[in-house]
C-alpha cells in the first residue's frame, strides 16, 4: 500500500509542478485501487480504458499485477507506465506485454547484480539465504539474479520458499538461522520482511539482512520492532 501511496504522492507533486509550469498543459488524473490483488487488476485497468477513456496507464507498482494490466493495455493499444515495477520481463517480453510497456525504475537485474556484489564486497558473505516469495514474479526474478551475481564471486546460497498468504513464518525463520548463513536475502515486500525480521531476533542475531526495493517502506521499521539486526536494500525511490 506504501508504494501506491506514494506514487500517487508523487504524481500529484508532478501535475502541480506542470501546471505552475505551464498552465497550457491540461490532463486528467483519475485513480483505481487494485488493492495488490492480481484478480482486481485486470478488471480495473479495463474500467479506466473503456470508461474513463484512458489515455496511458500508470502502474501497477508490484511486477505481478503490472504484468496483468500491460496485457490488458496491449490488447487496448493504450501505453504503460510503471513507477516501480522491476522485473526484467515486462519490457524484454514484447510479444507478451507489447511494445509500449515503460519504467523509471531500474530492473531487478541490475538490481540483483548489485545485491550479490554489495554481500560478497561489502558484506564479505560467502554463504547466503535466500528468502523468496515464490507466488511474486519479482521477488522470483530478483532473488535468481542475487544468486547468478553471488555465485559468480564465489559464494553460495541456499533458497528457502514462502507466500505472502502464509499467516506464520516461525518455523521457516527458526530453520534460516540453522543454516547459519552470512547473509539473508528477503526477496520480497516489506509486509513480509517486517515480521521475518522481527521473529529473527534471536535467530538472526549477528547476520545482517538485505533486500530489493520491496522493503523500501516506512512501515517496515515498526512491523521489525526492536531488533539488533542490520538491514540493507536497494531502492529507486529515493
């Protein structure tokens, strides 16, 4: 929800700046809530071509839910823009996704290259885990690019699965931390991350956790409460 907010936040700022730049520049914001839910997402982004006469989309910001609504664009002929969607094949899959399918973000290979180099040259980890939300395209994408960068160095990685759907993650942080890694990477969102972290109190103590752009919230730090623990991500909203 963060990232939308945000987005939003920064769309306004933009058409303000546009109008006080040149009031001769006129356009519509019209918003629809997807809700982050993937069967919501088609459904709206329909209601905004057909019913608001859309002229570009902009979003969705997780890549699963982009994807779903580039689809739908494509069929329309309408473009696309996303503000935070990362992985490589929304706009690498032309066929699928079309050809007026945008971002102003970085893709999560380049993203994840930077994770692997950040944990092996900064971190000085060699044995990683890999935390992966194995129902999210990008956390899927961005957690295989960490690995390819990471292995590359010399190191090695272990990945563990998980949902966002899943109500408990007690025991998958218990077995993380028996696998005494050097590194944790969470590659999903910050809901998810938040309470991992927190669980890992004692687990994870000494082992410093990094992650993509999904952690980028400041809703993180109150779902991880108190913790000793290091936590490190990459980010483009900044």
């Amino acid at each position: 929800a963060t990232f939308g907010e945000e987005s939003w936040n920064g769309i306004k700022i933009a058409e303000a700046e546009i109008a006080k730049k040149d009031p001769s520049v006129t356009f519509k914001l019209i918003l629809a809530d997807e809700q982050s839910k993937r069967e919501q997402v088609g459904p709206a982004t329909k209601t905004l071509i057909e019913n608001n006469r859309a002229a570009i989309v902009v979003g969705s910001v997780a890549s699963s839910n982009t994807m779903q609504a580039a689809i739908v664009c494509k069929e329309a002929g309408v473009p696309i823009l996303t503000p935070a969607s990362t992985n490589d094949k929304l706009t690498a899959e032309v066929e699928k996704y079309g050809e007026d399918v945008f971002r102003v973000c970085f893709q999560d290979s380049f993203q994840g290259t930077m994770l692997g180099r950040f944990a092996t040259k900064t971190l000085k980890a060699k044995k990683a885990v890999a935390l992966v939300d194995k129902g999210q395209a990008y956390s899927v994408g961005l957690a295989a690019q960490f690995e390819k960068e990471f292995v590359a160095l010399g190191g090695t990685v272990v990945t563990e699965y998980y949902t966002s759907a899943d109500k408990d993650y007690t025991t998958l942080v218990q077995k993380v931390g028996g696998l005494k890694p050097e590194v944790i990477l969470i590659s999903g969102y910050y809901p998810q991350a938040g309470p991992m972290i927190k669980l890992g109190k004692d687990a994870w103590k000494g082992v410093p956790v990094i992650g993509g752009d999904g952690l980028d919230s400041p809703d993180l730090l109150p779902l991880a409460g108190e913790t000793d623990i290091k936590v490190y991500f990459t980010s483009h909203f900044v």
